[in-house]
C-alpha cells in the first residue's frame, strides 16, 4: 500500500473517531465499605470484592480489562471477589470496558493495603491496680488503626473466657472474686487480632483506719490545742476523701487531720474516721477517746447571821453572809472576784458579809477565783432575794364560778412562799374573824352570804398588806335543763340526751354529776352530761355536786318515742306537678304493713296547716296550700311508738291561670287541603283532654262565638285534623282536667287562609295589585248576599279591625303598619277569601367610598361610609294580581315608581333567580303553569321592589313566557 493511501486512511480514522461521543471513564470500588473509608485497609482471611462500575452504561454489553493482569479470569466479569486476602494481594487496581471495538480509558488506580490484624491493647479505668471491693472498674479492649471497623471482642479473665462481645467489660461494685489477669482480642468478619498482653488487678477489702491524737494526752484542758488524724495504712498513694464523726454525729470535714484549737468542754467526745475513694468507703476506725476539762467551777452560798434562808429570800434589816467556795482547790492560795448581777463589788477574800440588808442588796451574786495568770470561770449566780411580808390571796373551794344557796364552801387566805411560816389572820367583812388566827373560813351559804372578801395576815411585829377583793355570788337554786336531739328512735338507732345546769359551762369545770329517770323511775347516774337511749318513755334529770351532794331542780320531761319500721309514704292524687288555682287535689299519708290504727301528725311549711288524719283534701287549692308536706303515724296502742317522718312531697300552686295556646299549619291552603290544629298549655303539665271549637264571626258583640267540630270534645290527643278545609275559618280550643272539671278559658283564634274566591264571600281590592306606595287610596270591599260586614287584619301576631268601613268598603290611606293579611265577615257568620297586602317603605342605602380615588383624601384616612336615604318615590313595586291566578289563563306583571307607571329597562326575579337576562318593559305569562307559582320581584335602576307570591289554582297546562320591549 503506498504512503498517499495510509495517509487518507489515518485522516479519516482521525475525523470519524474525532466526531465520536466519548465513552464515560470507569470507577473502581471495594467491598465491604469499610474498605473505601479507611483507605483501602483490610486483613489478611478477610473477603473483598473489586468491582468496575462505567456510570451511563448499564444497559450496554462491556467486557472488562483488569490491571494486574491476574484478575483477567475471567476475563470479562465486572467484579473479582478474593475470598482470604493475603499480603500479596495488596497494591493498586484499575480498569477499562469494551464495548464493540471501542475502549474507554483506564479508571482511577485505587490501592488496597493488607495488613496482619492488629495486636489489642488491655487498659483499666481508673488505672489503679489496686481496687477495693464496692469500687467500679472499666477494663477496656483498644485495637490501634481499627477504630472505623464493626469489631466483636472475646473477653477472658485467666485462661476462662467472661462471655462479653464489647470493647469495655465493666464491672460495678467489685468483689474479691473480680481479681486477675485480663486480656482480649477482636474479630472482624471471620479474621482475629492475637490476644493482647495481661493486664492484672486485685479487689481486696479496704484498710481500716487508725485515729491518733497529736499530743498523745487523753486528757486535755480548755484552751489547748490538739490535732485529731486519721490514717489508712497501705492506701497512702489513692486519693482519699475523709469523714469524721464525734459519737454518732457527723462533723462536717474531709481532710485526713481535724485540729481543735482553744478547745472546750464540747469538743469532748469518741473521735471515728473513715475514708472513701470513689464510691467505696472503708469501715469506720476504732474510737478514741478525748477529754476536755475546764479548771473548778466556784460556788456560792448564802448564810443568815440568826434565821435560816429559804429559796435566797431573807427580811430586811437582817445579816448575811455570801460565801465562794472552791472545791477541790481549797489547797491553793486564790485570789477572789466578786458582782453583783454585771457589776463588780470591792472584795478579793472568799467572804463577802452584808450586816443590815435592804432592797438594794437584793440581786444575783456570783464570784470567781485567779491562780497565777489564769482563772476560773464566774461561779453560778446565787440569788439573794430581800422581801418585806408578801400580799396575801382569797380563794374559794370548790373554785366553781357560780355558787347556789345551800353549797358549802371554803374561803380560804393564803400567804404565798411563807408556807413556814406562823401567821395569825384577819378578815373583811369582821364576821369572818371567829376564830381570829384561821386561814380558812367553811360556810354553807345563802344569798346573803353574796359580798367581796379579803384578809391580811401577822407573824411577831410584820403585817401584810389587805388581799385583793374576791367576789361570792350566791345565786337561787338552779334548775337543769333536758335537750334531745330528735323526739323518736330511729330503728336500729338511738336519741342522745343533754343534760346541763348552766348551758355555758361544761359539767368538767362545774363539778356536775347528773341523774337520769326514765317514767319517774331512776334510770341512770353519769359525770357525762350526755346519754344515748334506745327506749321510749318520758325522761328528765338534775345535776348534783359537792359532797354531801348538793342538787339541783328536776327538768322538764323529754318525751321519746320509738320508730317503727313502717314507713309512711305522701301521695298527691292526681299527681301533677303543678296545680292551678281552684283545682282539686288530695294529699294522701299511707303506712303500709300490717293491720295498725294509727294517729297521724303532718308537717309542712305552707301557710294552710292540714288536720291530723290521714287525708286532706284541698278542693279549691290556691297558693296558700303550696308547700313541702310530711307525716307520720302513731300507734293507736302504744303512743310511744310511732313511725320515721316520710319524704317530703312538694306541692305547688299557681296562681295564674293556665293558658291554652293554638297553632294552625298551614296558615295559607290549597282548596281541599287538610289543616292540622295544636293545642298546648303553657308550662305543660299532664292530665289534660282537650276541646275543639270553631270561630264564628259575631259582628254585634266585636267578637266571635265557638262552635264545638265534629268528636271535638275532651280528645286526649293535643292535635285535631280537619280534611276537606276550602274556605277562610277561625279556630279557638280550651283544655279541662280533674274531677270535678277544672276548664281553662279558650285560645285566641287562630285562622286558615284560603285566597279561593268562589266562597259565599268575596274580597275585592282596588287597585288590584298586592304591593302599593304609601299614602295610596286603596279599598277593600266584601262582596256577597250579605247586609253586615267587617273587614280583619292579621299583622305582626296582632288582630284588627278595618278603622274606616263605609257599609261593605274599607279604605286605607296606606302606611308601612297597613301591611298584613285581609279579608271579610258577614254578619251571618261567613268568611272571605283572604289577600296579602304589602306597603313600600323609604329605604336606607349604605355604602363604601374609596379615598384613594380622590386626589383631596385627608392624609390617614383611606375609606368612609356614606348612607343614602332613598323615599319610596324613588323605590319600585311590583304590580302583579291580589288573587290567585287561573292555570292556563294568561297574566302580566310590571314595575311601576309613583312617578311613573309605566317602566322599561326592568329585571324580574322568580324565587331569587333572575329569569332572563336582560331588561323588559313587563313580564307576561301567555298560560299560567303551577311552576309559575312563587315569589316575584322587580328591579330597576339597581333598586328593588318588596316580593309578592303569585298563586296559581286549576289544571297544569304548558305555559309560555314573552317579554315586551
């Protein structure tokens, strides 16, 4: 081949492969992952996969080429899977894919290292290798280099493995029993480190500990210093932390030594210790003992030159001697302090001599001795008390505050602190002065003895002064007072008693000791003011006191009965929950059980008491007799026993008269249609039947006359339906109950309206039109073979008559309150077809104006309201017929203003929905359809007319509907 031809074919080589889409480079990845994180690192045993992944060519058919050439087996496969790595498989793997006759190029080298698993490392945390049992250790499993992998470990402690698969093997409050030699290795995948070296430790039990006393005095005196140290024998390297208790109390300090200096008395005691490292603490040491004592305490006495000294008081003007006395000093040579409450006194012997006391030497004398530098504490302070003779106290005995004629008692004079003493005493009044020297006065009193007592008493040359006033007053004999807490036994239970002389005081400060008689009979003696009995009979008691015992009145008698386990009931016949005034009604007492007579008691809080038999009859009830009522009976045999009080039964009584209220549905029929009529009576209660009645007009007397309806008398039932119902009527009905009857008045009547115009009377208007302006002339005429007639208004609930009625023609000057519902009545009782008719009213106008619109807004304002009164000048009606309108006669409705009849540009509405949209002169039905029915309005110039509804009556034929520009 010549060099021109290799030469085109190197140039169309070049531009074909140059105009070729690049194939995408090849990526070579490791398995497990682990592998790809830690930079390739694996063990030898352990299986790895090396796979070539061509991103954007996994649908495509490759071959592989692996670099080093021994993964080329085969060689196509995507992954070369090496079971149990060794060192020699280590290095750097690439690849490339074919895929027809094109290549891509070589992948990244990546570099897998083999390694020889990694020898472990066995640490203790804490690093102590001396723990103590209770403490916890952590021994910890550490293999260097292989922190990213999933590692499982194998524990042993000796040559037994401890069954833990984690790094750490924890053990929490070590025993004995926990000491050894620790080691652990790992696995990953199915490849093991070698076991790591020992780590050994040992629990043993913690030293106890030793307190000593630096000096090593047991006894110590107040003021010294001394240092108390505990020591752990064996543990001196651990950090301690140190508790110490005085006996069983804790003193509050952690450090190995506790010094006291200037010690006291207080620091005495058993000195313990015990240390803690961690959370383990050793057991508490011995106890050693510390004695602190002060140098003697003094004492002081006193002493009188000629009398004997009780409690440090002495008389005034005698000799004392106050003496300080040393004990267990008295060799050495003292030098003495004296004071006198806070305030030192000249003298320095033990001796310190008063010759003729007075108040000014009284007080509390103390003293302390000195020896060299250092001296005693001040001795206790001795009191010396210097008294002139002390006022005397009148008391009685018994101290009762009350006393009553023919009680004994003691008036008594007493001389507090000088019980020793000899005292001679005199009394006010003077008749107390038999014998003069007693202290103490007996007398069994009356009312004359009433007065105020005092005394004074004499010992040698000294008078007291005069006690204080006591008062005795003596009153007339008392009389006791008997309380029962319920008059009868309940079965099964008991009545308490009270019995009291002075209801303001209690029978424990009195002195009260009571007696019970049951039917004159002594029942029972008690210090208790209260009994419970079970029996009936009649009971009273009287207090006694003092010895010989003093008594009191008899009370009046209690009488007590016991209840009987038939249980009277209250009836109301009829039971209603309401009566009405002048009604009948019984309320009834019944005790069931048995063939008894009874008497019977009511109870009630109504104003009108019922007689003691066992019915009460109420014929004509008023409000008088409302009230709660309750009875009970009493054995004719044994008035003693009677029964519990029944349940209270309420009876009510209303003074207003009930009354009944009618409803009607429908109010507007169709010819033929049945009408349904409720009656209730206001605040509904039972019993009631009801009557039915059918108005009928009576022009002479403004009002209306009842004509019973068909089987409309006394129906339990409270509804009433007529079938068949064509015309205009009025109804009223009544309700009665009880016997004798009791009626109420009749309903207002209510009416059903009928717009049918072929009755005997008819109602005609003029304009005939249902909507009109204000201020219209309009008439209504009845029509018929009659010579009387009224026309009637049914508006806003109310009941009228026409106030301008010209023989059968009515005539209206219409205003808003003209709205309603009309029709006739003759004189010999017919009603018309009835009409609607509807007044437009001015209508007031609201709406939104925006202020940005405008270039003159106040600034901060941005919208206003502004109202519109419209007058009904402005405001449309809807002309359209009073009467209903035939099926298939043809009938035409218009807009009108007051100002103009006759309107274009005018919308209608059928039931709220526009019926066509755009504007008509007037709408016109060609043949009228029962689906023309419904409520109409219209609309002009955006404002509305009031809607009427249009009836229709007769055959359904197709209707047509034309508008006229």
């Amino acid at each position: 081949m010549s060099d021109e031809v290799l030469f085109i074919i190197l140039v169309l080589s070049t531009v074909i492969c140059g105009n070729a889409e690049a194939l995408p480079k090849p990526t070579v990845t490791l398995q497990p992952s682990w592998t790809q994180i830690y930079r390739g690192v694996i063990y030898s045993g352990e299986t790895v996969t090396v796979r070539c992944e061509i991103q954007g060519g996994e649908g495509a058919q490759w071959t592989y080429e692996w670099s080093p050439a021994k993964l080329n087996t085969p060689p196509t496969s995507n992954e070369y899977t090496i079971s149990s790595v060794s060192e020699s498989d280590g290095g750097g793997y690439s690849c490339r894919g074919t895929r027809g006759s094109s290549w891509t190029e070589w992948s990244d080298v990546i570099t897998l290292n083999v390694k020889l698993p990694t020898k472990p490392t066995v640490t203790l945390q804490p690093s102590w290798t001396q723990i103590y049992s209770g403490e916890t250790v952590t021994v910890r499993c550490e293999i260097h280099g292989g922190e990213g992998a999933q590692w499982t470990y194998e524990w042993r402690r000796g040559q037994v493995n401890i069954g833990s698969a984690s790094s750490e093997y924890r053990i929490i409050r070590a025993t004995e029993s926990d000491s050894g030699e620790y080691s652990c290795r790992g696995r990953r995948s199915f490849s093991w480190t070698e076991w790591s070296d020992i780590i050994a430790f040992r629990v043993l039990s913690p030293p106890k500990p030793t307190v000593t006393l630096q000096p090593p005095w047991p006894q110590i005196c107040s003021g010294e210093t001394v240092t108390v140290r505990c020591e752990i024998q064996g543990g001196e390297g651990a950090q301690w932390t140190y508790e110490w208790r005085r006996g069983q109390v804790n003193i509050g300090h952690t450090s190995s030594e506790y010094r006291i200096i200037r010690a006291t008395e207080s620091d005495s005691g058993e000195y313990s210790c015990r240390g803690k490292r961690s959370f383990s603490w050793t057991e508490w040491s011995d106890i050693t003992t510390l004695k602190v004592t002060a140098p003697p305490k003094p004492t002081v006495t006193l002493q009188s030159s000629y009398t004997q000294i009780y409690g440090g008081e002495i008389y005034k003007h005698t000799s004392v001697t106050v003496r300080c006395e040393i004990h267990g000093g008295e060799r050495a040579q003292w030098t003495y302090e004296w004071r006198r409450g806070q305030k030192n006194i000249r003298g320095t012997s033990s001796v310190y001599t008063i010759s003729r006391v007075t108040e000014s030497d009284g007080g509390g004398y103390s003293c302390r001795g000195t020896r060299s530098s250092s001296w005693t504490e001040w001795s206790d302070s001795t009191s010396l008390k210097v008294i002139v003779p002390t006022k005397p106290t009148v008391t009685l005995q018994p101290s009762w505050t009350q006393i009553y004629s023919g009680e004994t008692v003691t008036v008594r004079c007493e001389i507090q602190g000088r019980e020793r003493a000899q005292w001679t005493y005199e009394w006010t009044p003077a008749k107390l002065n038999t014998p003069p020297t007693s202290s103490a006065y007996r007398i069994t009193v009356t009312e004359s003895d009433s007065g105020e007592y005092s005394c004074r008493g004499r010992r040698d040359y000294l008078l007291t002064e005069w006690s204080d006033i006591i008062r005795l007053t003596v009153s007339s004999k008392p009389k006791a007072e008997l309380r029962a807490d319920r008059t009868a036994v309940p079965v099964g239970g008991s009545v308490t008693l009270t019995c009291s002389v002075n209801p303001s005081s209690s029978s424990s400060s009195s002195g009260w000791k009571y007696y019970w008689y049951r039917d004159e009979k002594s029942y029972q003696l008690l210090t208790n003011e209260q009994i419970s009995v079970s029996e009936g009979g009649r009971y009273r008691c009287r207090g006694g006191r003092g010895e010989p015992v003093y008594y009191t009145e008899w009370s009046q008698s209690v009488r007590i009965d016991t209840t009987v386990s038939n249980r009277p009931v209250v009836t109301l016949y009829p039971n209603w929950s309401e009566i009405y005034r002048g009604e009948t009604i019984t309320v009834r007492c019944e005790i069931h059980g048995g063939d008894t007579e009874w008497d019977y008691e009511w109870e009630t809080n109504s104003m009108i008491k019922p007689p003691n038999q066992n019915e009460y009859r109420i014929i004509s009830a008023s409000s008088f007799n409302s009230g709660n009522y309750r009875c009970k009976g009493r054995m004719k045999s044994s008035q003693h026993e009677t029964t519990e009080w029944s349940d209270s039964v309420t009876l009510t009584v209303s003074d207003n008269e009930p009354r009944p209220v009618l409803t009607v549905s429908p109010s507007w029929l169709s010819p033929g249609a049945s009408v349904t009529l409720n009656c209730e009576v206001e605040h509904p209660s039972a019993g009631w039947s009801f009557y039915w009645y059918k108005a009928v007009p009576d022009l002479s007397e403004k009002s209306y006359s009842y004509e019973l309806l068909p089987d409309g008398s006394g129906t339990a039932q409270d509804s009433y339906i007529i079938h068949g119902q064509t015309h205009t009527a009025g109804y009223v009905c009544r309700a009665e109950r009880g016997d004798p009857e009791y009626h109420t008045d009749h309903s207002q009547p209510k009416f059903v309206w009928s717009a049918d115009v072929h009755s005997a009377a008819s109602l005609t208007v003029s304009p005939d039109r249902v909507q009109h302006f204000t201020s219209d002339s309009v008439s209504l005429t009845c029509e018929g073979n009659f010579t009387e007639w009224r026309v009637r208004k049914f508006s806003d609930g109310r009941l009228s008559d026409c106030r301008r009625m010209t023989g059968s023609t009515c005539n209206i000057n219409t205003s808003k309150s003209d709205t309603g519902v009309y029709w006739c009545e003759s004189g010999s009782g017919e009603f018309s077809s009835a009409v609607n008719i509807t007044v437009q009213s001015m209508l007031l106008y609201i709406y939104f104006l925006d202020l940005n619109d405008l270039d003159c807004a106040p600034a901060g304002l941005t919208e206003t309201i502004v109202c519109d009164c419209v007058t009904d000048d402005d405001v449309p009606i809807l002309v359209s017929p009073v009467h209903p309108v035939t099926e298939g006669a043809s009938v035409s409705l218009s807009c009108s203003l007051r100002t103009q009849k006759i309107l274009s540009n005018v919308f209608f509405y059928h039931n709220d929905k526009l019926i066509q949209n755009d504007t008509r002169v007037e709408l016109k039905i060609s043949a009228v359809s029962k689906s023309d029915e419904g409520f109409y309005k219209c609309q002009y110039s955006g404002r509305e007319s009031a809607q009427s509804w249009m009836s229709v009556k007769g055959e359904q034929d197709q209707n047509s509907v034309s508008f006229c520009k």
